[in-house]
C-alpha cells in the first residue's frame, strides 16, 4: 500500500503496529510479525527517516497519527509529481524550440513524404507542440479509425487548451457513424466547432497557414502523408477549406433545402453521375454504397415527375438544378 510513499512492506508492517502498540519493542514487533530483528531494525531506520515515527524519550519511539504522517508524506509526492511535470514541459518546450529553429533552416517550398501513419503522427505531434494561430482540417469519415480518433483526442486537447483555433469539416456521411459523429460532438464540445458538406475533396491540415498536409492516397491514409510548406499551394489549399467552411452546416442543424429543391447531397451526386461517374464512383465520393446512391436517385426521378434517368438529368438542367 504504501509503497509509492517510499517504505518497504516490513516497513508499512511495522509502522501499523506501532500505532497499534506505542509501547512495543523491537523484540516484541519481531514477535507479532515474524520478523528478524534485524528486519524490524531496518524498519524502524526507514519510519525515522521517513518521520513516520519521533523519540518518546528513554530511546523509545512513538508512531506519528497516520493523518498527519501520511499527508505530510503524500504532500511531499505531489510536489515532486508537480516538479516532474514542469520538467517535461522544460524538455517539450526545448524540443518545440529547436524543432521550429530546424524549419526555419528548411527550404519554404520543401515536399516532405511521410511514409506511413507512425510517421504521420510523429510529425503531428511535433506540429501540436509549435502551433501559434490555428488548425483547419478537412476529414473524410471513413478513413478515421477509432485508433485515429484517440491519437487525434489527444494532440487536439493539447492545442485546444493553449487557445488554438481548431475548425475542421466533415463529411455529410459522419452524421450517420457513431464513432466518428461521437468525436466531431466531442471536438465542438471542447471549442473545435465542426461543420459538414456532401462531399469532402481529401483529409487535409493546415497549420497557421504556413505548412499543409495532405494524405498520399486519398483512399488509404494508412500509406501516409505530403508535408507541403510553398507559400502558394498552402495559400490555395486555405482559401478552398474557407469556401468548404462557408458552405458546410454546423453540427446542430439540418442541411437547408428550400421547398422543391435539392439537398447540398442531391445536388452533389446529380452533378457526379452528369460528369459520368457510376453509382459505385459517386458512393465512394459521397461515402454512401451504390445501392443507397440508387434509392436517392429514384426518390429524385420521382419527386420530379419522370421515368428514367436521361429524363431526370434533362429534368434537372430546366430547372436549374445542373
């Protein structure tokens, strides 16, 4: 039990019994617990030095009240765990310190690959630590697995506690996935508010609009990201998440549709099947399976009065909606 606090177990044995028995001698201790001498010896040199016990004259020793004794000593534990932490962060801020002096030496338009999602997180850990302004994200839901939902918690939780402006926007499809919607929920509830379109382009950061990345294949994350620093193409990859932010619904509100109009979704996919994509390529766009894109353009060539789909499509250009 009290091994955290520095005794050994003979130690914590012999201390509960003194408080039992101010009296007893070491003989007598040696006796109820079944130790050596020598043993409840070396207790007694442990409980001194620890102040768990105080001289009670004629080379005796009296326990300590377990209260004040044990307070004194978990007091003494805290500070220490208080000074380990401020050595850390030390460490973490030395470390943040020379990796931004190390950026600074680096070419502006530098391309750096990174091989594989240890790799990734690695630099985003970095990254978490070196942040000034703000983080905007762009996250395709079902590239985010509960492993990566944890790992983003935690980098998230640090920036956002430091002030960072975190934003981030979701694929419409989140809404409908519990582990995902649960982390967007989560992220809001901590000041990273979160909004959602049909259709996300790529996951994507960027930090204080001076370094993006973007995953190498936008169908597998897993096979790691591009770390971008050209001035121009963050430039651009910032101002295309501000129109997908301005675009987007907040969480806590429903995508609005005016009376016979088409969803943000609906009109997405009228404009991905126009440019030739099948149901199977608009559902990985959309995250949806060919079969639900199916029954959403079957509600669309019924809502509008016709009977195939060429109907539909030329349909949906006399109203204006492609």
């Amino acid at each position: 039990m009290l091994e955290s606090v520095g005794l050994t177990p003979q130690a914590e044995r012999v201390y509960a019994a003194m408080v039992r028995r101010p009296v007893a001698g070491v003989a007598a201790l040696a006796d109820e617990l079944e130790l050596s001498a020598s043993e409840v010896q070396d207790a007694v040199h442990l409980l001194i030095e620890r102040a768990l016990i105080v001289p009670a004259g004629d080379g005796a020793w009296r326990a300590v009240g377990p209260q004040a004794a044990l307070s004194a000593l978990l007091a003494e534990q805290e500070a220490e765990l208080a000074n380990r932490h401020l050595r850390l962060e030390t460490v973490r801020a030395w470390a943040a310190a020379l990796e931004a002096e190390h950026d600074l030496g680096r070419p502006r338009d530098e391309l750096v690959r990174l091989e594989g999602t240890a790799a990734v997180r690695e630099r985003l850990d970095l990254v978490a630590d070196s942040v000034r302004e703000e983080c905007l994200s762009f996250t395709v839901d079902r590239e985010m697995s509960a492993e990566a939902i944890e790992a983003a918690k935690v980098n998230n939780l640090r920036v956002l506690r430091r002030g960072i402006s975190m934003r981030n926007v979701y694929q419409e499809t989140v809404r409908k996935d519990p582990d995902n919607l649960a982390f967007a929920k989560w992220m809001t509830e901590h000041g990273g508010p979160s909004r959602t379109v049909p259709t996300v382009p790529f996951r994507m950061l960027v930090v204080d609009r001076a370094v993006a990345f973007l995953a190498v294949n936008p169908a597998d994350s897993r096979e790691g990201a591009l770390e971008i620093r050209s001035p121009a193409v963050v430039n651009a990859l910032y101002v295309l998440f501000e129109q997908f932010w301005e675009a987007g619904t907040p969480f806590g509100e429903s995508p609005k549709v005016e009376q016979d109009a088409l969803s943000p979704q609906e009109q997405v996919l009228l404009r991905l099947l126009d440019a030739g994509h099948t149901d199977e390529s608009a559902g990985r766009k959309l995250g949806l399976s060919a079969r639900t894109v199916r029954r959403v353009i079957a509600e669309l060539t019924d809502r509008m009065g016709v009977e195939s789909r060429f109907q539909a499509g030329a349909e949906a250009v006399r109203r204006g909606w492609l």
